[in-house]
C-alpha cells in the first residue's frame, strides 16, 4: 500500500471519529443544560468551559466569539470553519482524505462521506444551535456508525483496514481521555462539594461516551467518581474505554507488521505496549484522587507521541505546503 | 414527451429541414413518446442525484474558492448510425497514424521539415517541442497512445476536425458514466436499441499500457501519475486506476533512484513502476528538466525514461502536435507521410504569423474565431460575430503582439441536438470527442463524449464555461 494512502485512511477515520465525538458532547451537554434550573448564559459558559478547555479549543473560542450564550458554542464547535476541530471542518477534512484515496475504498464508503458533508453544508447553523436539534445530533452520530459499519462490511480486511482501525481507536482513546479530564476542570471550579451536581456531571460524562447503560450493568451502584474512572480508563470489554482501544491498536499493528503481540518490530509497537502495562497494572490509588489527573495527562501524550511514531514508520512523506500545490494542480491542467 | 423546435439554419442531428425524424432517432423518440414529463422529470433528477452523491464532479477556477459542480448531463442520447461512424474511424485512425509518424519523425531526423512540409520556424517555436528527447527511441514507436480529437459538424452536416488533443486528453470517464446512467434510466429500452458497447474502454488503456512496458517486460507494474486531488479531471484519474485496477500516484509517492528506476513509495518499501499513464503536462513532469518550481512532478523522471526504465502514455513531447498551428499541416502530414488525402478535413484556419493571413485576420477579426494557439478548454479565446467591439479590439492588439500565438478560424455553426432545457426540448449546438487507443492495434471506442452548449445560441461546449454532456449512442445498424 502506497504510504499516501495508508496516511489518508489513517486521517479519514481519525476525523470521523473526532466529528462523532464533538456531536456527543455538544449533545449530551446542551440537554444537561436544558435540566438546569438557573439558566442564564453566564451558568452555561461555566459549564462549557471546562469542555473548550479539555479539547484545547478554549483560547480559540474566546478570540473568534465576543458573546459567550449557549448558541454561540455549539455553533463554534460544530459549523466554524475557523475552528479546525469543528464538527464541518473534521467532516470536510475527512472527506478530503477520502477523495485522495477513492479509488482505494469502497464506493459505499465514499458515498457515505460525500453525501453526509452535502448534507451538512445545507443545514442552518443558527435553528440547530438554537433548538438543540436531536436530530442533527442524531444524524451525525449515525453516519459515523454507518461508516464504520461499512468499513466493517465492503472494505477488504486488509492492511488499510488496519489503518483505518489505528485512527479510529487512537482518536477515541484520546476523546475519552479528553472528557475525563473535563470532569477534572468541573473538580476544579467548584468549592464546595455539591454531591448532586457531582452526579449529574459524571451520568453526563457516561452519557458522552455512550457508556450509561454499560456502566450501569457493572455498578448498580450510585454512580460515582471512582466507578466511571476505572470503568472509562480499564474496562476490558466496552469498546469506548481507554485500554480497550489501545488494545485494538495494538491488534491492528501487529496484524500489519506481523510480530506476535508479545514482541515489538518498531518504535510505534514498544511505546505502544508500554503505555498499555502501564495503564493495566496502573496501582488502583493512581486511578483516584490526585494521581489521576497526571496518569491521563501522560496517556494523552504518549498517544500523540505513538502517533507520530506510526507516522514515521508506515507514512512518511515530504511535507508540501497544500496551498502552494493547490496553485499548481491548477495551472497544470492538461488539454481539457 | 413529444420533442418539438424549429430546427432553424442549422444541421440538427435529429431532425431534417422537413422537421421529420432521421431514421436512426426513429426508435429513440418513439420511446420518449412513451413517457410523461413527470417520468421524464423523475429519470433525469435520478441520473443529477447518483452522479452528485458518487462524487463524479469537476472543480471550477476562477472564483475566490473552487466550487465542485457536476457535469450537467442531458438525457436525449446523441446517435450515430453505423456507414457515418465507420467513416469517421477511418478518419481518426488514419490521422493519429499520421501524428505518430511525424512525432517520430520531429524528434529524430526531421525529414518533413527538411523537404519543407512543415516550416522550421513553426516547430521551433512550438512551446511544446521538447529537444530535451531528441533521439531518444520511445517504446514501440508510439508518441500518442490516447487521442480525444475534437469534432465538429458544419451546416451541411459534414464532419470537420477542430483539434486533436494528443497530450491528456480527459473527458472519458463521462464516456463511460453517462452510458451507465442511461442503461439504468431505460433499462427495457437500452438493450433493444442496438448501440455498441463503450464499457470496455479502461481493459483497452490497461493492454496498451502494458504494451509499453519496458523491453517488454510481463506484468509490469503499471500506475496512473495524477497532479493530485485539487486537479479538475482528478476524478476520472481515480476513475481509471480503479477500472484498471492499477495504483494511482502522484508525484510525491514516486521516486527515481540511483539505478535510474521509478520506484512508490509503500507502506512495505520501495517498489518499482514499469509504466505510468501520466495525467500531468510535460512542464511540470520532472523539476530536474523542465520546470524547476513544479512540486507535482518526479525528479530524475526523464532520466529513467531516457534510460528506457519507464514506459510513459503518453509520451513526453506530443504537445508539439497538439499545437493549434501544428494542427493546419496535419492533411500535409497525412499526404507526407502516408500518401492519401485526409478523410476528415480540418476547420478552414488563417495563421497570423503569415504576413498575409495577419492581415487578413486583423482587418475580419469580428467575424472569426480567434484560439490561443496553446490553450485548451476553452479559455482565451474570441469568437468574433459574439464579441463587443471592445473585446475584438483588445484581442487584435494581443494578436499583433504576438502572431504565433493564435490562430484564427472561420466561425462554424455546429451542429443542433435535441437537448432538454429550462423551456423544453429546444436544438443546442453539441460537438464530440472519441477516444483512440493506439497500442498493439489502434481501438477507436465507439462512442465518446457529446459535449452540449446548454445557453441557448452558445457554442462553447466546455465544462468550465457552462457545457453539459451526453451519452453518444453510435448503432449496428443505420437505423
């Protein structure tokens, strides 16, 4: 397989992915809001601030956005073009990366893809932001499952099936490590203990990875801080957890250089194991209070760092300027 | 639906001056007598939507941000009856042997410019003669193994050649898309209506593709060379490479090693390329020979080819006969080199850089049509009888500038074609570009891409500039 592609398909899912995983927690946050009691935009910005701050996205926001309501967000976070990590950037990136490999994938796949970002560039920024549209949520959220349903049913299981897996799983490792750390800077903002808005704030966090109802078949319990941590960082079998898709990563590296999972071949696969001992055997008390929080922050760099190395290993190429290119490609037009 | 215009002044190819049917659209127009407007409607928004979704798009320059348009795509079939098509393939096969022979001729001893056929000052100055491959014995003697020639049909119904297109001709993906849109349109009807197959187009690329592997090598590896996916025609690249089943590359995922092979770039190491259909022009193909600054090229790729480790469609230096001056001594080649008069005849033509014809061209510049003589698509280009008198003026300025650069030809009315439009059924001026494959034989694909002019009067068909397609039935039979 040509490095490009491998790159491209890589990137492909990753976007997918990131899009699903943005719709969810603009999703799941705008309908805790609508439960809240006191609502005036300054309660709301405080509840969306720790979400910017955990994907990076905070200092962005405030320079593009004077106002700060609770349309003015999710309008950054799914439809502003500026903002690289939004929903229609990460669909239309992901489309991109389709496009330069579509003789590579199934043309369900493409279809997919196109016919999601049409649909996407018609809808209106201000009436989905504004309603709090399920459906729109709805929409994106499915297309994401239908892809990787068709990744899963007419792409052959091959080598770029494999890349495809490492940019999903890679992206939802670290979008979960991301919404824990959310709850981190909610920890942060409140004084007193609020036992009630506590709960609330981890059902929301369960509610963002899809894994409520999973969590609920483990703990019958109340729901809390600890359960949901080691539940979204080890649970061996629920597919969103941390350590199950670095485990799917694993799989899936393995299968493309062929060395058994108890070995390494490159530098992608040695960190890649390291990091799961570590998580694995983690001691239960780095799981809770204080330690938590830097346990997550070095999953979350070690992942950047093992993507790198995957990138050095299977994908390199020069790095070109797209926009120069791009003035090229169209000046060199053959007799049309 | 019954299809109802004045046919007007022109050669409609459905209809004669009488208004009745021509035979072989008998069968055709009976069928869409058969249908109502709403199914019609139905059909046709069926068609617009599946080559949205497929992606099966072109990109438009000139706005601020490059738009993906589809390709609009007019449901009446243009149809060619067998006698008229086995002429034109005559004609087309007979030209492309012509320019073959005289690229080989150019780029080695140049006899027909010593026995004073071609001009030397005309070759010298074509931009697109490379001395870079003087010499240089390219794989079976073939130069230009794909054609799109351009053509076009005057008044009287006589088909004329507007130009030849033996660099990257594109436009064949639309060939085979449109076909598939209207077997799926008229499913009972298509198979009884005796129109020859064009599917099998991209099996011919891949054998004469093979074909030039080199020193004829088995199963060679062979690859499509992209400009990438910001190019306009990058569709039909990905197009093509997956018909054939071959890998599509661009520039940065090959390279030329110390052994002077082409090698990609893969996720398991290096392997080698035999041959590239490359859907990049010349200038930008290799920065270590032509252009410096090109960033979608290959460096060292004129070297592997020189050395004979590449087999290159087509090959570098076609462009010297795709010049739009060139293009006027094509019947001379066709005389020199073969001994017969051209089936086709060429599009009358006056060549500024002649003292004579600069006047001439000057003094009636509102009443030709004035070409670039390198441009294609459509772009830089006068067509006097539609112009203000500002724009004739400016163009004749630019044409005193620099003679050799233009061309000027007797404005041709080309032929009308039933075409459904916001009004109905009204004539739209069309041409056609076929598609010739010259590998171990020379495949000319029955069929091509109808081109249709949609404004009304308009007679630019390019896509870029508000042109629509159409599938080109071309039949067993007559009728």
């Amino acid at each position: 397989m040509l490095c490009r592609v491998a790159d491209s398909l890589f990137w492909m899912a990753r976007y997918i992915e990131r899009a699903e995983n943005t719709v969810r927690l603009v999703d799941v946050t705008l309908q805790t809001l609508l439960e809240s009691e006191h609502s005036n935009d300054e309660v709301h910005y405080a509840h969306w601030k720790p979400i910017l701050s955990s994907l990076g996205d905070l200092a962005l926001f405030e320079t593009l956005y004077s106002e700060k309501s609770n349309t003015e967000i999710p309008e950054f976070l799914i439809f502003n073009r500026e903002n690289p990590s939004s929903v229609i950037s990460c669909i239309s990136a992901a489309r991109e990366n389709a496009r330069m490999i579509r003789d590579q994938i199934s043309s369900e796949m493409w279809e997919v893809i196109n016919r999601t970002y049409l649909w996407l560039k018609k809808q209106d920024p201000e009436a989905v932001c504004q309603e709090a549209d399920y459906s729109f949520f709805q929409h994106i959220k499915e297309f994401s499952q239908l892809f990787q349903g068709l990744v899963d049913t007419t792409f052959p299981h091959q080598i770029g099936f494999e890349f495809v897996k490492i940019g999903a799983n890679i992206e939802r490792a670290d979008k979960t490590c991301r919404i824990l750390d959310a709850k981190h800077y909610m920890l942060q903002q409140t004084e007193v203990k609020d036992d009630a808005l506590d709960n609330a704030q981890w059902t929301a966090i369960l509610r963002g990875c899809s894994a409520h109802e999973a969590y609920r078949r483990v703990f019958v319990a109340d729901i809390e801080g600890d359960n949901v941590r080691e539940f979204l960082l080890r649970s061996r079998d629920f597919p969103r957890s941390v350590l199950y898709c670095l485990t799917r990563v694993q799989l899936a590296m393995h299968a493309i250089s062929k060395c058994p999972t108890s070995h390494f071949s490159n530098e992608a696969e040695r960190r890649l194991g390291q990091l799961i001992a570590k998580l694995n055997y983690a001691n239960p008390s780095d799981l809770n209070g204080k330690e938590v929080g830097k346990l997550i922050e070095s999953i979350e760099e070690d992942l950047g760092e093992i993507a790198v190395e995957i990138s050095k290993r299977y994908m390199f190429s020069e790095i070109v300027d797209p926009a120069e290119e791009a003035d090229q490609t169209q000046t060199s037009t053959a007799s049309a | 639906m019954q299809i109802k215009y004045d046919t007007g002044p022109f050669y409609d190819e459905a209809f004669d001056k009488q208004g009745t049917p021509r035979p072989h659209y008998q069968n055709f127009i009976e069928r869409l007598d058969e249908l109502t407007e709403a199914e019609f409607n139905r059909k046709r928004e069926a068609i617009d939507l599946s080559f949205l979704q497929q992606g099966i798009t072109f990109t438009v320059y000139g706005n601020q941000e490059s738009t993906e348009r589809i390709f609009p795509f007019d449901m009446i079939p243009r149809i060619i009856p067998k006698t008229e098509w086995d002429h034109l393939a005559l004609g087309l096969e007979q030209r492309l042997k012509a320019l073959n022979l005289f690229l080989n001729d150019v780029y080695h001893e140049q006899k027909i410019i010593k026995d004073g056929v071609v001009p030397a000052e005309v070759l010298n100055s074509s931009k697109h003669f490379r001395k870079e491959i003087m010499g240089l014995d390219v794989p079976r003697d073939i130069y230009i193994h794909i054609c799109g020639t351009d053509l076009i049909r005057d008044d009287d119904g006589q088909y004329l050649v507007l130009e030849d297109n033996g660099r990257c001709p594109s436009g064949v993906s639309y060939m085979i898309e449109n076909r598939q849109a209207m077997k799926r349109a008229f499913p009972r009807f298509f198979p009884k209506a005796g129109v020859r197959a064009v599917l099998d187009y991209p099996e011919k690329l891949l054998s004469a593709l093979q074909y030039i592997a080199p020193n004829g090598k088995r199963n060679p590896t062979v690859a499509v060379l992209t400009p990438g996916v910001y190019n306009s025609a990058y569709f039909e690249h990905c197009f093509l490479a997956r018909q054939m089943g071959v890998e599509i590359v661009e520039g940065r995922d090959l390279m030329v090693d110390s052994d002077d092979c082409v090698y990609m770039r893969t996720t398991e190491g290096l392997k080698q390329v035999d041959v590239l259909y490359r859907r990049i022009d010349d200038d930008f193909i290799d920065p270590e020979v032509f252009r410096k600054d090109s960033l979608l090229g290959v460096p060292g790729l004129v070297r592997a080819y020189k050395k004979g480790n590449l087999g290159l469609a087509n090959a570098l230096g076609t462009g010297v006969a795709d010049d739009k001056v060139m293009y006027c001594f094509v019947p001379d080649m066709i005389k020199y080199y073969l001994g017969e008069d051209a089936i086709l005849p060429n599009v009358e033509t006056w060549l500024p850089y002649r003292k004579a014809d600069l006047d001439y061209v000057l003094e009636n510049a509102d009443k030709l049509v004035i070409k670039a003589a390198n441009e294609a698509g459509g772009y830089g280009m006068l067509i006097g009888p539609h112009a203000t008198k500002k724009e004739v003026e400016e163009f004749k300025a630019k044409v005193k500038a620099a003679p050799r650069e233009f061309i000027a030809q007797t404005p041709i009315s080309l032929s009308r074609h039933p075409t459904y439009c916001d009004e109905g059924f009204g004539g739209r001026h069309i041409d056609l570009r076929p598609y010739i494959i010259c590998g171990e034989k020379t495949r000319i694909i029955p069929g091509g891409l109808t081109r249709v002019a949609l404004k009304k009067g308009s007679l630019v068909v390019n896509s870029s500039q508000g042109g629509g397609s159409k599938d080109t039935w071309v039949l067993n039979a007559d009728s």
